[in-house]
C-alpha cells in the first residue's frame, strides 16, 4: 500500500500566500478595470546589479568552452564563494566564522526549511508569534508535535520572553520577518546565554540582516559571545540583491555545535547538515554562485545599499502615512516590512479585505500566528510610484 | 538539549565517491609526477550547447532591466518550461502527462532525495542491488529500516525479479546507474502490473533516458499502461545536456496516483508534493529554466543527441576494449556507464587499486552495494582522447 506521511495531515490546509493570491484574483476578475497596488507578498522589484550581471555573462560564457567548462561544484558551496562570505559578512565585522563553516544553498528557505531533517522528531520547538509560517510548517511536517509559542505584541515591544518550559529548538529572525522590528542586543545576549544553559539550538534568521541601519544593531547572531555553541544563522541573497528569482543563500553551522543522539552519544551538526547536503542536494548552480560573490566587490557592495536603502525607505513611508492615518504601525527602519494594526479593532481578514476594496493588497498577520490577528503586513518591495499611489489610496481608509 | 536525527547513526560513514575521491588525491601526493584519466564520476565535460548559452545571456539580460526582471518564480517551475516539456517529452511520443504534472526541480538528486519525505516512514523499501546510494541513504535519514533487495547480476541477466514479500515502494532506474543495462519493456511490464495489484509506489529514476537509442527501448515509465496509478518520475537535464554545474531537473507526478495516510484516509501524492514544495523550495533559478527550455528547440535538441552520442561513444569504446581484454562487462550502448567484472575473483576496491596502479580511476561496485562485489563502474563521460588513453592502459591489465 502507498502510505503517506501522516504529520501532512497535520498542517493547515493552504499555505498563506497562496490563499492571498487566489482572494486577489478573484477581486481582480470581478473588477476588470480596477488597478491594484500590490504590497503584499515579499518578492522585489529592482534589477539585479551590473557587478552580479556582468559576472552571470562571464559564467555563461565560461560553460560554452570545454576548458573553462564547470560541471558538478562542491556541495557545499564552491570555495571563492565561501572565502568572499567568510571574509566580507564575518571577518570584515571581527566575527570568527571560517569558509568551511558556510554552506552555500539554494536560498534561506531550502535550508531552513530542511534544517530540522538532522534533529530529532521528538524536538520541542519554540517559534515567535507571529513567525514566518516555514518555521512552523516544516517541523510539522518532520512529525514534531510540541510547540511553545512566544508572542510578539505591542505589549511587550515585540521582544519575545524566555519560555517557562524548556525547547529543545528555538527560532528567532532579526530583523523581523513580518514585524520588521529589531531585537535589542541585549535580549539577544540573554538568548544565547539561556540557549548555552540549557542546551537550545537557536536557529536564527538573518535574511534581512542587509536592512539593519541603526548604528550598533545586531546583524549576525554570532556577534553574540558563546553564539558558536548553541547557534546557526541562514542568511540569504534575496532581499540583499534581488535574487529571489536567482536562487542563492547561505547557512552558517560553527564547527562547535555538538548534540546528542538519543543513545547520548555526541554528534556534530556541521558534520550531520555536510552529510544531507551532500546526499540529497547537488550544489547552486555556479552561475549564481558567481553572481553572488560579485555582490562582495566595492561595485556589488554600494548597488546592495543603493537597492536596500530605496526598499527601506518605501517602507519607512509606508509607516509614516500609516501613523499619519491614526494607526498603529511599527517596522520600516531596519527592514522592508511595516507591521500595521487594523482599526477599531477589525480582525487581519477584514482589514485585508478593507484594504482590497481600496486597491491595495496586504498579508492578513493573523496567518502568521495567533499573535499576529489583527496586523497586516505591508512591503517596500514596489517602487516609490506605487508606493506613493499606496499611500494616496491609505489616506481614504 | 540538542537532540538529533537517530537515523543518521545507521549511515554508511562516507558517501562511496567521496571516498574515491580521497584515494585518488592520496594516490596523487604520492606520485606528483604521474597523470590520471578519470573514468569514475558521473560528471560530464562538454560544454553547454549554443541554443542554452544563448538563452541564458538573454535570460541575464532580462534580470538587468525592471521591466524584464523576475523575481519569486512559481515554486512548481515556470509554465513555458513545463509545457516545453509536456509537449517535446511526452505528448510528442504518445504520453499523456500534463504540464501541471511535471515540477521543475533543481537536479533529480535533490528531488529523489527529498521525495520520500511525504511517504511514512514505516514503508518497507525494495531497492535494486547494485543501486544509486542516494536511494538507501536518503531512505535511511528518513527514518526506513526494512529494505529489500533486488539483486541484478549477470545471472539474471541485470533483470531485478518481483520479490517475495511486498514492499510499499520500489526503486527503479533505467537506463542503469551504475550498471549500463535496460529493461525490457515486457519486464516493466510485470513491474507496473505487480505494483497496480499490490498498491505498490513505483519510483522510476530516468535520468539516463536520452542516452537510449535500441529502437522501440522504453524511455519514460509512462509508456505503460497504468503507470499514472503507481509511478512517479524522475528526470534530469545533467546527463542530456550537461547541466551538472547548471542544476535543473524534473519530476513528475501523476494526479491518479493516491496513497494512505494511518487513519485510512486518502491522499493525492501529487498534492502532497506540491506542499513540500511550495514550503521547502522556491522554485529553480529563472536563468536556468530558460536554458532548460531552448532544449527543447531544434537545435537544442541536436545538440543534446550530438552530446550523449559522444559519451556513448566512449563508453561502448571502454566496453569493447574490456571485452578484448577478456574481461566481462556490459552496458556502454545505451548509457554511459560500463559496468566491468574484476578479473580472478578479485574484489571491487582491489580492482579500483589495480586500475588506480595503471593511473585508470574507476568506481568500486561494492559502492553500489553487495551485488556490485567484484565489478566496478567506468563512464564515458570523459574526452575521447582521454577515454583513448584509458583504453591503451586498460590493455596492460
């Protein structure tokens, strides 16, 4: 008999994105003629940059003659790649992470979301509410069944607080994905202190690391001491560079984050994720690794701060005429996201649907956890024309 | 406390052609003045045909403009990819498969890996022996423990038999990895009648399909009749057109086929794969797809038979001299691979020493499990003049 795996039972029916696409098209198919201004979904807009451009040209042209041809690279990551992270995101900053630490990916969302495949199934895990629904939906997925929810609300500044019981796993991502709020260093350095006493993988998420702009604000979790123990950071070109449609990330597993089989003998994470990527992954497709090392030139560095700076301040406009329109909001600093309370107390669903009506698409918070009723999140992603148009429409809400 | 995957403590300790790899460079150090000819990996080394090169400058130049860019593709692949490949490989040839039953992955490596994921991890598995290790290793981290073997031997003349006691999914890869052999189609038959009777998943590896050229050998498991209820396959644009550093491959998945959750309830494999995907993935890089597409061009398409010509070429050159030298092997006319017997009794990692003396690299059959003891695996994937060396080496055997 083909028997299937069960915990896909257990996860929602419809991925959140998905039900937004269809709820907008089928706004769009009965108002033909209506325009709408999408500030939803998390995909970007801009080009990629001439330094990532010319290196793809000379890629290609390096696969069309056999003696520069280049077939299977290393699973892993090929090694200029690795080297130019190494030495730009951690070296650059006094952070101690060395080239064979990295692994090159495929994006932050293919590693992530296979990550949990090296622990065990029994795991307890702590998510943010709200949270990416990746973090939550793969663990399922990989049969897990407890869950500790950590709210993300005004009340507490959107800082999480350390859970009563104890995780096995805890996920943080900073600058937030959907709040696009920060998590002061401090409460940072008690997270790693709490995941060092107790024997927790932090499993954190810097995708949007680029956007951090306030001096002094954590931009890799292993500017934390002791964070090599207990910590993986998943770091990502998308929102950097614009290669959502590229396909390139990186994961950062320290060579001294050990964990215990349930016979209590020991074993290396770097060791267990070289292993899966080695047996169920081929590599990213070399052109893009060498599209990606080229953000790490002077040319590719200033287009990625040219490029994230117009998204942030998309966003940070956003914000402003969300206040402006008597809302609560928070984010657009530090990130491409505004975290938006709906009024009067209108749940996520009806504000979106508010929203629509006035032509603008936003993602309902409360698909992002409980904690998250009552949100949307809205994007810098579009242009500054059609954030501009956003924000005229905002005003008649 | 950190907890890990248990299954990854009954894993083989190396992957088999890391190990090779390891000897090779040993064997390099050792003798800095002797040259190699490399007949292990599965690696190609012509270069990637015009029709590709020059869709993907214009795929390149499309990512330089905002009115051209693409962000987020489809997590399922681009629809003009699909339907280049419902049309050229399956519509073309009689097979009914629908565009929205083909998922474009990044490589059939990651795909086969990650397709067990959706089934229970209480399925018994029937694997061929010899056999792609990736098939038994990733079946292992998910967490399978009963295998049965399928040996395929000169005795059977390479034709896996039904086995005794029935599995719930079955492994199939034809033309063969590592072996070089077909199946006829009267025997596949069998299998997908045998698997319709028995509720059995048949999952079919073609990756080495464009390298068949016996008229009337069968190419795509769906040349059967009722293979929409049982299989799932898997295809690969490495072998056909040499995008191993490119990464782009595909699956399909037929909407007839259904299975079992534990509580008897049914679900559409098609539907869980996409969940995986569209959680786990997000889509093959944009570049590559438009290569993968101007495969399927006139041109595109004689560049791909001009390509595996060659390697056919070689192979059944390295096939024929093994014959001469008295030596037992087969495969070589419709596949790149040779599968060679050692001669005397002698074991597989002794013969690879023994070519390895000869400055030959091979693949130890024991690599690909107990029924491999005593062969090894040569490709064809090297230049002529190298395949040529190998040969003039081989004869000093």
């Amino acid at each position: 008999m083909i028997r299937l795996n069960d915990s896909y039972e257990r996860l929602d029916e419809t991925y959140l994105f998905a039900k937004v696409a269809r709820k907008v098209n089928a706004w769009r198919l009965s108002r033909p003629d209506a325009d709408i201004v999408r500030m939803d979904i998390g995909d970007v807009t801009r080009p990629i940059c001439g330094a990532a451009i010319e290196a793809m040209h000379r890629a290609v042209a390096d696969l069309a003659a056999a003696s520069t041809f280049h077939g299977y690279g290393p699973e892993q990551g090929y090694a200029f790649l690795r080297e130019a992270i190494a030495a730009g995101d951690y070296a650059e900053r006094g952070i101690d992470i060395s080239p064979d630490e990295i692994f090159i990916g495929d994006g932050a969302k293919s590693d992530i979301g296979n990550f949990p495949d090296i622990l065990s199934a029994a795991d307890t895990v702590a998510l943010t509410d709200p949270v990416y629904p990746v973090y939550a939906d793969t663990n399922v997925m990989g049969g897990r069944k407890r869950f500790i929810s950590l709210p993300m609300i005004p009340e507490n500044g959107f800082v999480p607080c350390l859970p009563e019981e104890t995780p096995d796993v805890v996920y943080l991502c900073f600058p937030n994905n959907p709040t696009g709020t920060l998590l002061p260093r401090e409460n940072l350095r008690r997270w790693v202190d709490y995941c060092r006493a107790n024997g927790v993988l932090l499993l954190f998420d810097s995708a949007y690391e680029a956007y951090v702009r306030t001096p002094g604000a954590v931009r890799s979790i292993f500017e934390i001491e002791g964070a090599r123990e207990v910590a993986v950071e998943f770091r990502s070109f998308s929102k950097t560079a614009g290669f959502t449609g590229l396909r390139c990330g990186y994961t950062v597993v320290p060579k001294d984050l050990t964990g215990r089989f349930s016979d209590s003998r020991k074993g290396s994470l770097h060791d267990l994720w070289l292993r899966r990527q080695t047996t169920k992954f081929n590599g990213a497709s070399y052109i893009v690794q060498r599209a990606a090392e080229a953000l790490y030139t002077p040319e590719g560095r200033e287009a990625c701060r040219v490029q994230t700076d117009s998204y942030i301040a998309n966003a940070s406009l956003l914000r402003e005429s969300a206040l402006e329109a008597g809302l609560y909001a928070v984010g657009g600093q530090d990130s491409p996201y505004v975290w938006v309370k709906a009024p009067g107390g209108m749940d996520s669903w009806s504000f979106f649907d508010r929203l629509l009506e006035l032509g603008i698409t936003s993602t309902p918070g409360s698909g992002f956890g409980k904690s998250g009723e009552g949100f949307v999140r809205l994007t810098g992603f579009n242009s500054e024309a059609n954030t501009r148009e956003a924000i005229e429409r905002l005003r008649r809400i």
